[in-house]
C-alpha cells in the first residue's frame, strides 16, 4: 500500500503537468499524511539538508565548464582534430562524431552539452558530405549519451551522493564501459552507412594532422588531468570540478582568446540556471527520499523482487528493464533522484557492488536520453536539424540497440567494470 501511495501521488501530478520538483515534495507529503507524521518543517528541513552537500558542488562547475567548452572553441578544436584524423576514411564524419563525443564527455559530463556541440558542429558537415539526415541525426543524438558515462559525469555525482557511493570509483568505473559503448557505436555505423553514397573529404597531410593536434592540445590535456588527479588523490570529484571549471576558462579566454569578458556574463547565466534547475531537483528529491526510508518503500520491493534476490543477474537485468521502461517517461536526473534510495538498498541486500550497479544505473539512464518521448537529446538534435521526431527515432534504432546490447553485456560479464575499478584503485 505505501509503495502505491508514494507513485500515485508522484506520477498523477506529474501527468497533469506539475513540474517533478513538485511532484517529488508531493509525494513526500502524501507518503508522511498517509504515516500520520505530516509537519511542514520537516519537508523544509529536507529540502535545505538535501542541496547542502559539498559532492554536489561539483555539478555547477562541470555545467560551467560544459558551457565554456562550447563557447570558448574548445570543442569545435577537438572535432577539427578528429576531422584531421578519420576524416577522410569511409564514413569518416560518423568516427570523428563518436571520438569528439569521447573527447567532449570527458569535458562536461553531460549529454545535453555534448548534444548540442555535436549538433551544431557536425550535423551540416555530414549532410553537405551526403550522408542520410535521419541517420546522422541518429548518430549524433546516440554519441551524445556517452558524455554522462565517461568521467567527469554530472550522473555519477548525484548517484554517488543520494546513494553515499565513492564518487572517484564511479568516475573510473566508467571509462572503460564509455569506451565500449563508442566501439559498439563504430561497429554499427559501419554497418549502417556502408551502403550510402557520399563524398569523402580529403585526406589531410601530416602537418597538417600535427597543426590540429597542436591546436588541440589545451583541450586534451583536461580529461588527462582530471583522470590522472582523481587516480592519484591530488584532488577530490568535487574540487575536479573546480579544477575542469578554471581551466576551461583560462583555456577559452587567454589561450585561444574566443571568450571575450564581454560574453563571460552570458556564460555565467545560461550555466546557473542549468545549475539551479538540477539543485532544486535534488533539494525536493531529499524528501522523498527520507520518506522513502521512514516508509520502508524498499523493504516492498524487495518482497516484490524476493524471488530474484538469490540470482544476481536476473535480478539486475530485472531492474534494467524497469529502469530502460522508466527511462521513456522521465528525464535522467529525477529518475537518478527517485529510483537511487529505493534501488539501493535492494542491490545491498542482494550483494551487488554499488559501484558495478551505479555504472549499469548511469548507462541506463544515458541511453533513456534517446527514447521517446521524453529523450532530452532527442530534442537537442530536433532542434538543431529540424528533423521530425519521427524521422530522428528512425534514425537513432540501430545505435539504441547497440547501446542496450553494451548495457546487457555489461549485466552478464560484470568483470568489464569491476576488473578495470581494480585496476585504476591501485
């Protein structure tokens, strides 16, 4: 009855239109009504406890640095860089869209940013070289959701804190499943588009490959430094964030000088409302998160999924498919707030590493991005090629169903994730 309660009174709001911030705090009241605890200063009280978190002053940082990246011409750098490389082989313009989603996740941590950098940048280039419109919207839109898996990732941090996991395991438990993710993304491209007719662009000479690295070189050296400083203890997820924040900037506005203090303002806004729309998102989700544990919510899931408790994997790949069902119908930050303090206790109980879950959690959630109708990328890259939804859906299929093979794969074979944690903990 109280697991009832909580999503009745979460999803009717929700479906009349009430902003999930909302929704989420009447949730919480509805579930200490239900109690017989009702008091409004506790609801407050939740509220400031949940944004008062030092972890989760890494988000504003990395949105900050997502926003000067774009700016500042450090990501148009890192795809002329990859253009230099692959651009000239078959399908070349689809590799450099999956290696500058690689490079550009490591900048920002957010598909959204990654989206619309990809969008703006390579979308006409590959319409004008030939390729199909909906497919390569498809692709964009699909490299996209590598951002939120390959460290830093704004997910990670807001699983790390509602769930009280390491944020540094999380940050390098997700780069080698990222990495799968783009290889399984090439495979399917190259199957995809062997059959399109279109121009090649030249093959670029050494020199100039060399003047594009070197051009690059800034941009690169920050997925370096924040992987080598979370490895080595220099410098915690959150200061990271400060880290990849102050570079960014001194990058965009002293070395390649494309960020005048003109436009500093503008950066500064567009980055804090991102920011205070993710933060009073966690603020309100702090209270149905403590009602979730006063109501012993998960305690009912668990008699409900107590015939898969003694079975890892059906048990993970039942809550894959709930979350990939989730996934359709709500963005990827209210769904980490809601599911993360009713799923953990779970997968503790059933004696799942919280680190190996929170990558298939974080995985799951990225590629809910590109599901219908809700998919934020989607209409990223609606926005930016004016493609129908439909015809972008049409599209984005094939890499969908690679991207959900990775994420099963990862299910059956856990040792791709936890083997590599094991590596970089030493």
């Amino acid at each position: 009855m109280t697991l009832t309660i909580f999503l009745g009174a979460l999803l009717a709001p929700m479906a009349l239109g009430v902003p999930i911030a909302f929704a989420l705090i009447l949730s919480g009241v509805a579930l200490m009504m239900y109690m017989g605890i009702f008091d409004a200063q506790i609801v407050a009280q939740n509220v400031m406890n949940g944004a008062d978190s030092f972890p989760l002053m890494a988000v504003p940082f990395f949105l900050l640095a997502g926003e000067v990246m774009n700016t500042g011409g450090l990501s148009r750098r890192i795809v002329n860089l990859a253009m230099a490389l692959v651009g000239h082989v078959r399908g070349g313009l689809g590799f450099v869209a999956i290696f500058a989603a690689c490079v550009l996740s490591s900048l920002s941590g957010s598909a959204v940013a990654d989206a619309a950098a990809l969008g703006a940048l390579l979308y006409p280039m590959m319409l004008k070289s030939g390729h199909d419109p909906a497919r390569t919207g498809g692709l964009l839109a699909s490299a996209s959701v590598i951002g939120p898996i390959i460290p830093p990732s704004i997910g990670f941090i807001l699983y790390g804190v509602v769930g009280g996991v390491s944020i540094t395991k999380l940050f390098l438990a997700g780069i080698v499943p990222g990495l799968l993710i783009a290889l399984a993304l090439c495979v399917t491209w190259l199957l995809v588009a062997r059959k399109e007719q279109f121009a090649l662009p030249p093959r670029q000479s050494g020199a100039v490959r060399l003047k594009a690295f070197v051009d690059a070189i800034w941009a690169l050296m920050l997925p370096v430094i924040i992987v080598f400083g979370l490895k080595f203890g220099v410098f915690t997820p959150t200061e990271a964030g400060v880290v990849a924040a102050v570079y960014s900037l001194f990058v965009a506005m002293v070395v390649y000088r494309e960020l005048p203090p003109s436009r500093l303002f503008h950066v500064f806004v567009a980055a804090a409302k991102i920011s205070s729309i993710v933060m009073f998102l966690v603020a309100c989700a702090a209270v149905s998160a403590w009602l979730i544990t006063v109501a012993d919510v998960p305690g009912d899931l668990v008699a409900l999924l107590e015939p898969l408790m003694d079975n890892q994997t059906l048990l993970l790949i039942a809550i894959m498919v709930l979350i990939v069902l989730v996934g359709t119908a709500m963005d990827m930050t209210p769904t980490i707030l809601i599911m993360t303090p009713v799923l953990m206790p779970v997968i503790k109980q059933a004696g799942i590493d919280p680190v190996y879950f929170g990558v298939l959690f974080i995985i799951n959630n990225s590629i809910g991005l590109i599901t219908p109708p809700v998919g934020t990328v989607l209409n990223v890259i609606c926005g930016v090629s004016k493609l129908s939804m439909e015809d972008l859906m049409k599209g984005v299929m094939p890499f969908l169903i690679a991207e959900l093979i990775v994420l099963f794969l990862l299910v059956l074979f856990p040792q791709l994730v936890t083997a590599p944690v094991a590596w970089f903990g030493h």
